[in-house]
C-alpha cells in the first residue's frame, strides 16, 4: 500500500464522492492520505479524513490534549 501514488488516493476520493457527503474517510494507515487532504477539501467542499488522522486527535484528546493544528483537525 506504501507504493501508492498521492495522486492516485486523490483519484479515487474524487470519484467515491457524491453531492449528499458531508466528508471523504479514507481508511488505510499505510498509504499516504495526510498529503493530499489539503488539495482534496476545497475543489470537493467538504472533509477529507484519514484514520491516522482520525487516531491521532483521539489518542490526543484522551491524554487531554485539546490543542488544534489548521489543517489537520476538524
């Protein structure tokens, strides 16, 4: 999964979206999604969510970390 291409994710997060979505969840720890989620939000107008992402602000949130990153956190 390391060897797909960030703009292959993009691709395929394009084509899975629909005008009712309120986000895009991609769900891999091992390919590179963080990359291109900034590329992906505004043309799509909506969130584009990993699940590193996803289990990073959890991990965060249980240790009391409420601290967000723009970017990164919704």
């Amino acid at each position: 999964m390391i060897r797909v291409f960030p703009e292959t994710i993009e691709w395929l997060a394009r084509s899975v979206d629909s005008d009712g979505a309120e986000a895009v969840f991609v769900s891999c720890g091992a390919v590179r999604v963080i990359v291109v989620v900034d590329q992906l939000e505004t043309p799509l107008n909506e969130l584009v969510i990993c699940s590193i992402q996803a289990m990073a602000k959890g991990a965060l949130r249980k240790a009391g970390i409420n601290d967000s990153k723009s970017g990164y956190d919704h």
